[in-house]
C-alpha cells in the first residue's frame, strides 16, 4: 500500500483528496449546515487533513463532535506524512479510524472540540529532542497507558521522559506495520484500552487556556452551551446576564473561541472599575497633548482587539455619555481618540455583561434604552450556582485538580466537603466556590473547610426569608447516578495522581510520603491496595 501511495502523482493525490472531502462534507450535516467541511470547522492544517478524511465515520449534528462511528480511533501526532501514511494503511484494513495532526498544540484542540481519541501515537522526530514540543496538558485529557512514543534511537532524552509521564511504549524509527499490529494486540489483550463506543460522560468540560474552563452538567448549563455554539460564529453583539461571579466572562471567551476571529485578540474592560474620563481613554485612545501626562498618542482597546473580540463587562455601570459614544461605535464602527479630530475605523465583535436588571435601569434612566436594544440582539443568563447544585462537586474537583491555577498542590477531599458544598447557597457564585477551593488548598485543613461550609449554611437558613427567589428546603441526594459516577471518577484520577507523584518524590518512601500527603501511614497503605499502585 505504501509504495503505491508513494508513487502517486501529486494533482491525483489532491484530486482524491478533494474528492473525499466534497463526500464527508455532504455526509456530515453539522459542516453542511455551516457551508464548509467539516475539517474546516475543526481547523486542521491543511497537509494534514486528507488522514481526518480517510476516517469511515462522520460526525451526527444531533449527538455533537464527541460522538463518531462506534470505532477504536487513533491519533497520530506527527509532522512527517510517512508517519501519517504508514498508520492509516496498517490500521484502516483492521476497522481502525485514523486521524493525524502535526502538533500537541493541534491535537489538544481537536480533543476540546469534542473528538474522540482512544490512543495517541505521538512522533518525537529528530527535530524535536525536548519537551518543549509536547504539551503536558495533553495528558489530562488522555491516560498515559493510552500514550505511544515514537523516537530516533540516538534520542535519550524521549526516553527519560516517557518515564517520568509513564509512558510504558516507545518506538524507534523508522515505525514498522509490526510495531503497530504488535502495540495495539498487545494492549488489547491486557485490558482493552479501546472502548468500542465512547464512555458515557455527564458533563462537558471545555478548555480556554489560562486554566480557565467552561463546565456544564445540569440541563441549563448544557442548554447555554448549545446556545453558545449556535450563537458563536454570528457576527453580531450579545448581552450577556447573569449575577455577579457566575462565569460572565467565561460565557464571553468560549464566544471568542468559536468564532472565525479567534485567532485574533479577546480583550475584557471592566467599566465600573474607571470613572469615565479614564474609561473613556481606555478605550478609545488618545492623542499626545489630549490631556496632562500625554507625552504621546496611545491606542484605545477598540483598536487593540481590531479584527477580534472586547468584552464590556459591568456595562451597566457605565455613565450616560460614555453609552452615546459606545452606541456610535455599535452603529458604523468608527470613533475618536481623545484629544483627536480623525475619525478611526474597527471590526470588532462587542459582547456585553451586566448583573443588573436591565428593565429597571432604562426604566429609571440610567441605562440608554437605544443602546440595550442595539444589545441585545442576542441574550444569554447565565444561571446562579444554587440553581444548578449538581455541578458543585463537579468543579470543586475540577478546580482541586488544578491546584487552583497553580496556587497550591491538590488534596484528595473528603466526601463531607462535597456533600456539605451542595447546601451552601454560594451568593458568590463561582468567584466564591474558587475562593473556598484556594484557601482549603492553601491551609490544607479540611475539618475547618467542612466547618466554614456548615457555619455558612447555617447562617444561610437562619437569614432564609432574605434571601429572595430561594426555597430554603433541605436538598436530600437528588444528584442523578450518572454524576455520581462522574464526580467519582474525577476523584479517583486526582487521587491516584496525587498518590504516585508523592511516592514517586520519596522513592517509595511511604511514610514520607504519607506525611507529605497529610494523611495517616495507614490510609496510605489502604490507598496504594485500593488503587493497585506498585513502585
């Protein structure tokens, strides 16, 4: 297969290739609802994306990027097309789909998008003797026994590093059919690693970078994300509402990620936080001259994120003369910087975010009704955390795992954490949830985070009738199964990693460990049974 491919005349290889593509596009509704194929929404370089249309299956518009044809999937990171070519025409014959990208970088974001992947053969050519071509963050979406190394054979440092991600599977160059055939019987014979369907999953969870996620698990939240992929790549403001800390600027961002302009620049203005001579020169610019200290002429945020997106957030805050001049630019694009007298034309994308109500500030005047119509063309709410309880846990572990954006090393939380986190009202919303998940892990003591939840919840109930809008019943468990098992799950992976990182620190030391850990020698031992951790 391989040396006829390899004498194919470069126009046929490309008719082919334009040829398949014209048939996954129509076969694919959700990429011919939008007019373009699918590997174009998916953004795949162009030389690597004839390995994506050698795959048999296409994407369901009603089931959505994560699910495919019932297939064990492989994912080949390399930039050599050899690579690319070989695992196609060794797997394909056996019912494997394929798909090859050129980067770690490429293959995170294909993941987020919702594809699958049940093992990653990532190629480490000569040309990339370090780790600095792999992104780590790869490997928390996929299990490293999951994970393939593909090297030079002079080339150590791959080999040092497929220990310390456990790695157990390196390759020399040059691949050979046999390494393939003998990999995947190998691995499948131990404890199939291929899931013939993918695994039911409760709740969606969208990367952004920054450790800034998206995560949706109640119906409403998984509603606003449906609404936010519909709404994305329309070119028009959207207001978004919700209270204060619910993730308005996370709505916002995934907003940007979807939209052809992603490539360009997001840039969030908090309005209250200027008073409007500063807010104005914030965000138009301003000329030398145009005031005391103007040595020079600077750039507003309007012509930073030309071509992109801004964010106006707490729009409702901002002063009547500061809204005229935000609904001239809505209207033609065009302003002035301070201090100037010509007029400079943008292309950006204007989302808005307020915790206000709307209505009553036009009502009472302090909100342009003009301009909330130009708004609010399309709106979304975001909901409060109580009303989706569900995700509680969700995100305390989630946010456990990242050791909250780096501030601290993750705990393994004990059940009473979570059960009493979901009786909490959090007024703060997620701004709240995340301060609670740093403090816990800054203080490492979970007796006084359990106590902190349950004096808050007290005073909660004894304040009941001031807290409007919310029924302050007793929740019992009324968190589906399926979430259960999810929040389980998501627990034993931290936990597990917690655990061999500790013992790995102290050379199996396990009493070390265990006090590095801040739990008994005992629990230690319990754990490392539980989990089936040997050194």
């Amino acid at each position: 297969m391989l040396p006829a491919l390899k004498r194919l005349s470069v126009p046929f290889f490309w008719l082919i290739f334009f040829t398949a593509q014209s048939f996954l596009t129509m076969g694919s509704l959700s990429a011919w609802f939008s007019g373009q194929p699918l590997i174009r929404v998916l953004r795949i370089p162009l030389p690597y994306q004839q390995a994506l249309m050698r795959s048999s299956g296409t994407f369901s518009y009603s089931r959505g990027l994560s699910h495919m044809v019932d297939a064990v999937r492989i994912l080949a990171i390399s930039d050599d097309m050899e690579v690319g070519n070989l695992v196609h025409s060794s797997l394909s014959p056996q019912g494997y789909q394929t798909i090859c990208v050129p980067s770690a970088r490429d293959a995170i974001q294909l993941l987020n998008r919702g594809v699958r992947a049940d093992f990653v053969l990532l190629d480490a050519g000569k040309d990339h003797g370090s780790e600095r071509f792999f992104d780590s963050s790869l490997m928390d979406l996929i299990p490293s026994r999951q994970f393939c190394i593909l090297a030079d054979r002079e080339n150590k440092t791959w080999q040092d590093f497929a220990a310390k991600w456990k790695i157990a599977t390196v390759f020399n160059k040059p691949l050979t059919m046999h390494d393939l055939e003998k990999l995947l019987h190998q691995e499948a014979s131990v404890d199939t690693p291929f899931p013939a369907s993918p695994p039911d999953r409760n709740y969606h969870l969208e990367e952004l970078g920054n450790n800034r996620f998206f995560l949706a698990a109640s119906p409403s939240m998984m509603q606003l994300y449906r609404d936010i992929r519909v709404l994305a790549p329309i070119d028009i403001p959207v207001l978004i509402l919700g209270e204060s800390g619910v993730g308005k600027e996370i709505v916002a961002m995934l907003l940007h990620k979807y939209h052809v302009r992603s490539e360009n620049r997001f840039l969030n203005v908090n309005c209250a936080a200027l008073p409007t001579e500063l807010l104005e020169s914030e965000l138009f610019g301003y000329e030398a001259g145009a005031f005391t200290g103007a040595m020079k002429s600077k750039p507003g945020k309007f012509e930073l994120a030309n071509k992109g997106t801004i964010l106006l957030d707490e729009i409702g805050e901002m002063s009547p003369q500061m809204q005229a001049k935000l609904l001239h630019v809505l209207q033609d694009g065009s302003f002035c910087r301070l201090g100037g007298r010509a007029s400079t034309q943008v292309d950006v994308r204007i989302l808005a975010a307020t915790n206000i109500d709307m209505q009553a500030a036009i009502a009472e005047k302090r909100f342009r009704e003009d301009l909330y119509y130009r708004l609010n063309t399309l709106t979304l709410v975001v909901p409060p955390l109580r009303e989706r309880r569900e995700e509680i846990p969700l995100l305390i572990e989630e946010l456990n795992r990242r050791g909250a954006a780096g501030v601290a090393q993750p705990l393994i939380l004990s059940d009473r954490i979570f059960e009493a986190s979901m009786q909490y009202h959090w007024p703060g919303n997620l701004r709240e949830l995340r301060n609670f998940v740093i403090r816990t892990l800054i203080l490492r003591d979970q007796e006084a985070a359990y106590a902190y939840l349950q004096n808050k919840t007290q005073v909660q109930k004894a304040t009941a009738p001031l807290v409007a809008g919310e029924v302050q019943t007793e929740k019992k468990d009324t968190m589906p199964a399926g979430m259960k098992n999810a929040i389980s799950e998501i627990k034993n992976q931290t936990e597990i990693r917690m655990l061999q990182d500790a013992l790995s620190a102290s050379g199996w030391n396990r009493r070390k460990a265990a006090m590095n850990l801040n739990i008994s020698y005992r629990s230690l031992l319990y754990k490392i049974q539980q989990h089936g951790l040997s050194a």
